[in-house]
C-alpha cells in the first residue's frame, strides 16, 4: 500500500522531493543545528550530503521502506520542511522537520493532521505512532494536537537519552 503522493490541506501540498530540492533544503534548514537537535541525523556539512539524502528519500518511495514529503504553501510554492512516513504492516509512525523561519505558524500540524486522517481511513492501519524527545516540547504538541495520545517514556541510550511516545 502506498499514500497519495500529493496531499493537499487548508494552507498546504505535500509532495515527493525531487533533487531540484537539495539546494532550499540546505539553505533553510539541513545545516540548521538547531532543526536537527533533536533529529537521528546530524547537520549536513554540504550540498552532497542533502543530495545524497533526497536519492534515498526518492529510492524509499519506489522500495516502499519510507514515504517522505516535502511540505511546501500551497499559496507560492514556499518550501517548508518535510515530513514522512512509515508503513508496517497496520502500524505507521511518521517523522518530520521544518525550517526555523516556519515554526510556530501551525504548519506541522496541518500536515500531521492530513496523514493522520489519510493512516485512519485506510482499514489496514489502526494504529499510528510516533516518538520524540522529551524535551522537545514543540513536536510532542503537535503530535497532541493531531490527536495521538501520550503512551509511554522510554528511557534510551545516548544522544536521545528520554523518548516520548506518542
Ligand atoms: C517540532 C516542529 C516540527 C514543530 O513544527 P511547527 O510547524 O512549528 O509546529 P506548529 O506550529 O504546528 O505548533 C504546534 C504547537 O506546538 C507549539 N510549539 C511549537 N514549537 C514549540 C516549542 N519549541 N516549544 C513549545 N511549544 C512549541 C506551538 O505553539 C503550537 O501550539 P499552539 O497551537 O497551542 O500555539 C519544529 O519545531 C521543527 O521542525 N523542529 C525541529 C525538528 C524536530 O524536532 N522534529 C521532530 C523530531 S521528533
């Protein structure tokens, strides 16, 4: 099974990245250090590295292992982040960021939102997931705010030492 691969909602399109993307991807947010604080990736030293991670995003919609999206204003094209998804079998945890110039407009909610929706309407999925730092406030309200309900801590090996399950 796979989702669509636009989705549209109030504000915003979600769409496959393609290559095109490395460079606003790198400028915005992929060297951010703040952005990816809390991510399993580091800061992309250089253009390759995003190159490189947008091959595998666009791989991981052909194998199915992955479907990421980058999320962008519906009103100008404006590139915001991206967000992704993972199916096995009835479960799907999703993973997302955005650039810091974005945070706090509701931006990622809108898209947990949508996916959440999409996950619920498909009678193979019933259950949808996702973990985040403890102290990373800001992604444990979106996940609650799209409705997941805080489920268990986690206590994890270095860097992210304390998960919060949603
Ligand atoms: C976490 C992140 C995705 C949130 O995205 P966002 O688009 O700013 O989130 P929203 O605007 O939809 O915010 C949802 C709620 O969280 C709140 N919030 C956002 N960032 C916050 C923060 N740092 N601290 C506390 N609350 C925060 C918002 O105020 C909003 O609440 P409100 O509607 O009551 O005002 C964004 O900060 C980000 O990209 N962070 C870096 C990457 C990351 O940590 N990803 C998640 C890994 S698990």
């Amino acid at each position: 099974m796979k989702p669509p691969e636009i989705i549209e909602t109030a504000r915003l399109i979600l769409r496959p990245p393609t290559l095109n993307d490395a460079q606003e991807i790198f400028n915005k947010y992929a060297q951010d250090p703040e952005v990816t604080r809390y991510m399993v990736w580091r800061p992309h030293e250089n253009i390759e590295m995003t190159k490189e991670f947008l091959e595998r995003c666009i791989k991981c919609w052909k194998d199915g292992s992955a479907f990421p999206w980058v999320m962008t204003l519906k009103s100008d094209n404006t590139l915001l982040g991206m967000i992704e998804m993972r199916l096995v079998g009835y479960k799907t945890d999703l993973g997302y960021g955005i650039a810091r110039q974005y945070w706090g407009k509701g931006y990622t909610t809108e898209a947990v939102k949508a996916l959440v929706q999409w996950a619920m309407d498909q009678e193979s999925i019933y259950r949808v997931w996702a973990a985040c730092d403890l102290e990373n406030l800001g992604s444990a309200k979106v996940l609650e705010k799209a409705g997941l309900q805080r489920e268990e801590i986690q206590y994890t090996q270095e860097p992210h030492p304390v998960h919060l399950r949603l």
